[in-house]
C-alpha cells in the first residue's frame, strides 16, 4: 500500500492535478491504549470510524 500511495502521488503530483490523502486509524498507538492491541479490536473499531469517514467524504465531494 506504502508504494501505491508514494508513486500514485508522483504521478498525480502534476500541476493539473489536485490530491487529498485521507486514512482512516483504526488503533492507538501501543503505550497511549489502555488495552490489548488484537486484530478483532480493530475489526471492532472499523465499522464504527466508517460512518464518520463515508460522512466526512461524502462531504468533501459535495464542496468540490
């Protein structure tokens, strides 16, 4: 994903175009959580941060 990101950002890096990078984190940084990092945490997480993110997008492309 990292090479997909940095050379799709070079390639639209022309002046004619416009990017917006937007991630979505579904975990904290170990050490700032109090709980056990685990993958079913961030499955449990995910659905709850994409309403947020479909909402903040959806608007992002409304004002373009």
């Amino acid at each position: 994903m990292t090479s997909l990101i940095k050379y799709g950002s070079v390639a639209a890096s022309r002046p004619i175009v416009e990017v917006l990078g937007i991630a979505c984190i579904t975990n904290m940084a170990r050490g700032i959580q109090k709980v056990k990092h685990s993958h079913e945490r961030v499955e449990e997480t995910a659905p709850k941060a994409s309403k947020d993110l479909c909402n903040m997008v959806a608007g992002i492309i409304e004002n373009l």
